[in-house]
C-alpha cells in the first residue's frame, strides 16, 4: 500500500461526520445552480483550456465538470463518501472520466510528479493544513506543471465583512467541515515554493457575506 494511501484512508473516516458530512452533501447538491451562476464567469476563464488528465482536491459534487472539456479524466479527491454518488453522476452528465478517492489534501493518494495539472475551490480554506496541502500539490505535480483555484479569503482588517467574518468563525466552521473565514490563502500560496504565482482578487456577489472576498489563482510548479 502507498505511504500516502495508508494515511488518508484513517484521515478520511475522521471526517465521515455521521450528520454533518451528510447534510454537506445535500447543501451542495441543493446550491449548485446558485453557486454555478455566481462563479461561471471565472470558473470557465480558470479552468478552460486544461490538460487532458487532472487532479481535483475537494471535487465535492462534480461542480467544477461542467467547464471541462468533455472526455478530461479527473482524479476526484473528496473524503466526504456522501458525495461520491452525485461525483459520478456529475462526470456522466458532463462526460468526463471520474476516478473517485476518499482522501484529503494533505495526503493525496497519487505518485510524485505524476499529474500536470490540479484545481479546487473553495478547498484550501477548509483543510486542517494548508500548508501541507500545498507542499503535496507540489508534489505531485510535475515540473512545469500548474495549480488552479478559486478560494475565499479573510476580508481587510477592520473592514465590515472581516467583522462578520470573525463573529460566525466558529459556527460556520463546524457546519462547513472546518471552513475558516479568515485565512489569507493567497498568503499561503507566496509562501508554498512555487515557481510563479499569479494572483487576481475579486468580490464575489452573494448574500454569504463571510465569503465575498475571492481570488482566482494559478501557482506554477
């Protein structure tokens, strides 16, 4: 068994909250059409154009699908087993090959530099390490190779939605599966070792405040 493989697969039944996981899946199942309006714009500039084959860490529903090209193989990184099913169903109505793994970001179940391209979103902001996440996105992605994401990020200090922010902390991440509204990930991506990164704000327009501060970035291995 792969080193990587042994640790993720304790990992991912830690976070097989009996509740909480399941009502995550039917939260995302039921705001995909709301969040594909919101993001659709950048998502499709983002992710258009990818390699053939790709990695997703935190694929959640197969919402990310609808922008690739048809035919893409995605190895599908999620440790809620109660999204697997819609996974798949996803892959088949966006006709995509999904090869689904119950493991988390700091442990990806995949060889070294094995991969050209990972995405996510919405993911880095809710991993127990990030900065380990990083390190094994580095990993397997292969020299030259690229990691693209959409993350939410922690408002300007003093600034009306980094109070909101701090004030629902502690309930939005429980019921987000470790969700922090206040983590500067685009700290986190300078800090990661890569090569170039490339980062561009943006506000996203929603009525979840503590998630209207975005970037979309892409990090070169």
């Amino acid at each position: 068994m792969h080193p990587h493989l042994r640790d993720t697969m304790s990992a991912s039944e830690i976070l097989d909250h009996p509740i909480r996981a399941r009502i995550n899946a039917w939260f995302f199942r039921a705001m995909d059409g709301y969040v594909h309006r919101k993001y659709r714009r950048v998502k499709r500039e983002l992710f258009g154009g990818l390699p053939r084959t790709i990695l997703e860490i935190g694929a959640g529903d197969g919402a990310n699908f609808r922008y690739l090209e048809p035919g893409t193989r995605v190895i599908a990184i999620e440790p809620n087993v109660h999204m697997h099913a819609s996974l798949r169903a996803a892959a088949a109505r966006h006709r995509v090959t999904v090869d689904v793994r119950a493991a988390v970001a700091e442990h990806l179940p995949v060889p070294d530099g094995s991969v050209e391209a990972v995405i996510s979103s919405l993911v880095l902001c809710t991993v127990t390490d990030p900065t380990r996440a990083l390190a094994e996105v580095r990993r397997v992605i292969r020299p030259g190779g690229r990691f693209w994401c959409v993350e939410h990020v922690a408002a300007p200090e003093g600034s009306r939605i980094a109070r909101v922010q701090r004030f629902v902390k502690r309930p939005w991440r429980w019921f987000f599966e470790g969700c922090d509204t206040q983590r500067d990930v685009a700290a986190l991506l300078r800090e990661a070792g890569f090569a170039a990164v490339e980062i561009t704000p943006f506000t996203l327009r929603t009525a979840f405040l503590p998630i209207r501060p975005q970037i979309a970035a892409v990090a070169v291995r």
